[in-house]
C-alpha cells in the first residue's frame, strides 16, 4: 500500500488524525 499525497486525503487523514487525537485525551479525562 503505497501513501501517495493527494488534495482531498490529506486533509482526511488530517481531520481523522485530530478526531481520534481528542477522542484519546477526552478518554483520559473522563
């Protein structure tokens, strides 16, 4: 599976990058 930079999967894999980010620290938290 090669990883090729592309327009619209960047920012995907940005935004899912942060969601799960916070999802962690919201489950340290609480």
């Amino acid at each position: 599976m090669h990883l090729r930079p592309h327009p619209i999967v960047g920012p995907i894999l940005l935004l899912v990058c942060a969601h799960s980010e916070v999802a962690v620290c919201l489950g340290r938290v609480s």
